[in-house]
C-alpha cells in the first residue's frame, strides 16, 4: 500500500475500530442524542403538517369507541397510527402532537447519524461528516421532520436496514424494513428479496418473510377490511397536489428529476458519478481487464469495490425507480416518498467525493492527500450549501405557516359564535380542527354558513362544521 493510500485509510481504520467494538454504545449514544435535541425543540415549537395530523385522528379511532373513518384524506398509513394509538389513551390534543413530533424529529436527527454511519463504513470519517452534512443541509431534513411528515422516519428504517445487517443483525434488518413498508408500500418488495437472499444463506428461515409479508398486507388493508374507508390504493390514485409528479407531463421523469432535486445538484452528480463508476467496473470486470477508473488500478475505483457497495447502490436507484414507475400508472409521486433513497445516497455521494481526492489525478494537482481531501471537502460544503439556502428558507417560512394555522383554528374556536352543537374550522385544514376537538375528520368537511377574515396577507375562508 503507498503513502497516501495509507494515509487516507487511517481515519476510516480508526472510526472502524470504535464501531466494531462497541456498537451497542454507539446506538445508544445516538439514540439519546436523537430523543434529547427532539425533546428540546418540543420547548419552542409544535407545527404540525395536515398528513400526520389525520394520522393522529386514526390513532385515536383505533382503540376508541369511535368508528375508524378513512373515507377523505389524508391517505391511512399503518404505521403511525398504529404508534400512536396507545398514546391517545392516555391524552388527547397537544399531548398526541408532541408525542408524534418527538418521534419524528427524533427520526430526523436520527437519520444524520444512519447517513454518516454509511459514509464511515465505506469511506471513513471524512465521508461520515460528509454525508452528515449533506443530510442536514437537504431541502426535506428540517421541516419534513419538524412538522412530522413521515420522511425521516422512512429515511431511518432504510438506511437502518443497511446498518443491520451489516452489524449481522438479520431479524431486526427484517423488522425495519416491516416498519418502512407501513409507511412506504415501496419497500414490501425489498422485504421479499431480502427475505429470500436471507434464507438461501440460510441465515432467516422462509416463514420469517412470509409472516413479515402478511402482517404488512394486512395493516395496510385494515380500513378495507373493516369496511369503514377507501383502500390506501384508491385513495392515493390521481391524489397529490398541484406540484406532485402525476400531474406533470411525464411523471416518470418528474421523480427522477425531483429525486436530485431531493439531493441538491452537486451530490446528484455525485451519486450519477457513482452509477457510472459501477457500471464500469462491472464492464471492466467482465471484460477482465486491470486498469480502473482515473488511471488507477481496479481495488481503487470511487463506487462499486464491492457486492455490498453494488447493493448499497443499487437498492436505493431501484427504490426511486419503483416510485418513478408508480407514478407513472397514477399514484402521486410526491417528492418526499423519495428520501429513503436520497439518504443513501448522500452516503454514497461523500464516499465517492473521500475516494476521488484520494485519486492518483487530484493528488498530483494538489500535490499532496491532505490538501486534496480538504479541497474536495470545501467543494462539496460550499456547492451543496450555495444551493440549499432558498430552501431553508422556504422550509423555516412552512414551519411558521403550519404553527400560526394552529393557533388561528385555536383563536377561532374561541372568538366565532357558530349556531348550537357547532365548531368553526378551516376547510383546507380540517384534520387541524378533527385533532384538536377531538372529532373524526369527515364530520369537519360538511361545512355551512363561510365566514371571511383576513391574515398574513391573505384571505381566508372558515365554516361552521356539524359536531357528531
């Protein structure tokens, strides 16, 4: 091995070493970071987006007297109404909020560190705070988790799945891979492969898959099944709003595009650079030849050393293509159902960035390791940062939407007289008014008697809704 070689393997060799001894240390640290900055932003805000507050609403209906109704939106999703379910026996408004919120920021912090763990495998501890970075910065990361959209939630059970089995635990990869499927359909057909490639190792026995198979098909059926609602399926055909990919002129290409937008323009290039780097390396491998990528030899290439990284790849590039093809026959296409995938690759991407500075071309322009490697650190900071700001932005203004939606609903509620047994509420946000009062959402649709007022520079527009 040279000198340089030797000198950009020592960070990854020394974070290896933490990681292979104490694993379960490093888990809990994590954890108790995730539940300790979640709990801490709880203190200063609680916006909540509509999806999760219908979830919300479902929770309760499960173990209520009140009859689960998925008949309007938003889209039943197992998962979390499952979660938080058992919670809303115990409280009810701000209480189920914050506990839904806790989990999803946690997930959020959560998945910088799932992102990083990849980076460090792969590339060391350069990469680690590379992709750590790249999470962080991405236009979904802050409000998705802050307003509890179930992106880095989805983001954390994906990358989670990796790290499972890496560390040789199959059973709780399997597990993780159950829990994103109730939040992503998308994910039952990673269950079945993996499922399959486990038991023809003979490390998971066949039933394990089938069971895990089952019990996703059935939580995802059970407002059908208890006739009380819309299937999942047709109720999220031709669904999404004015911007989601379906409504586009060809939606397949939409998700594709929105997938590097969901990665920022320079680690997209990256992780292209890296599809184009396995792809050769596997043409060089089957032709069997000795030269590698950037004149240096095969063991040097920057993505595809191995079937682990060809897997890593591969997974995610298939995840947005289920998602491309899905939309394409009708589903929505939202562009959060793809941050799974982009979690990947912004592991991926800091990996490749690592292994480029170390490339025989970027040290003979550098002319040294060191200097190359903070090079292409401060490129990928600075490139990725450039064009994250207007999103940030835009993400922080959300938040203060979403959070000052609430309190007008809670004003309202107090100041507006509605004739007896009646509650006011907005009608673009009636799952607001259902989670708040208490009620199921369907009753807050049947509006009557509008009522106008003006606010953030703009009107709006609120009805008198029949309480059942």
């Amino acid at each position: 091995m040279s000198a340089t070689t030797s000198s950009l393997a020592k960070p990854a060799r020394s974070l290896e070493r933490v990681f292979d001894r104490t694993p379960n240390q490093l888990l809990v640290g994590a954890l108790l970071i995730a539940a300790g900055l979640s709990a801490l932003s709880l203190c200063f805000n609680h916006a909540i987006d509509y999806d999760p507050d219908g979830w919300i609403v479902y929770g309760r209906e499960l173990l209520s007297s009140q009859p689960l109704n998925t008949t309007g939106f938003p889209a039943w999703k197992p998962l979390p109404a499952i979660v938080i379910a058992p919670f809303t026996l115990l409280t009810r408004g701000e209480g189920d909020v914050y506990y839904w919120l806790f989990i999803t920021r946690a997930a959020s912090v959560l998945t910088v560190f799932g992102s990083a763990a990849l980076g460090a495998r792969f590339g060391g501890r350069a990469a680690a705070l590379l992709a750590g970075f790249m999470v962080v910065i991405s236009p979904w990361w802050a409000v998705d988790g802050a307003i509890g959209r179930d992106s880095s939630l989805s983001a954390v059970l994906f990358v989670g799945a990796f790290l499972a089995h890496y560390r040789g635990w199959y059973r709780w990869a399997v597990i993780a891979l159950v829990g994103l499927a109730l939040l992503r359909p998308e994910a039952t057909p990673f269950i079945l492969a993996y499922g399959f490639l486990m038991w023809r190792t003979r490390r998971l026995a066949w039933w394990l898959t089938v069971g895990a198979i089952a019990i996703v098909a059935l939580l995802w059926m059970v407002p059908t099944i208890l006739h009380t609602g819309l299937s999942p399926g047709a109720i999220s055909l031709h669904s999404g709003g004015r911007n989601a990919a379906v409504n586009s002129m060809f939606p397949f290409k939409t998700v594709i595009v929105d997938a590097a937008k969901q990665a920022r323009e320079l680690p997209a290039v990256l992780v292209a650079l890296a599809v184009l780097a396995s792809l050769y390396g596997l043409v060089q491998r089957r032709r069997d030849r000795g030269s590698g990528w950037w004149g240096s030899d095969r063991g040097t290439t920057l993505w595809g050393r191995s079937g682990e990284e060809l897997l890593l790849l591969g997974a995610a590039v298939v995840w947005v293509l289920i998602v491309a093809a899905e939309t394409q026959d009708g589903y929505a296409g939202n562009p959060r159902y793809l941050v799974p995938a982009v979690a990947v690759f912004f592991a991926v991407g800091s990996v490749l960035a690592v292994r480029a500075a170390g490339s025989r071309l970027a040290i003979r322009l550098a002319r040294s390791p060191r200097v190359a490697l903070w090079a292409v650190a401060i490129v990928c900071v600075a490139g990725t940062a450039a064009f994250s700001v207007p999103s940030l932005h835009s993400g922080v203004r959300l938040i203060q939407i979403r959070d000052s939606q609430v309190a007008e609903i809670r004003q309202e509620l107090t100041q507006v007289d509605c004739p007896a047994n009646q509650t006011i509420t907005n009608n673009a946000n009636n799952a607001y008014l259902a989670q708040i009062t208490g009620r199921p959402l369907q009753t807050t649709v049947d509006w009557q008697l509008p009522y106008l007022y003006f606010s953030d520079h703009s009107f709006w527009f609120l009805y008198c809704s029949p309480v059942k």
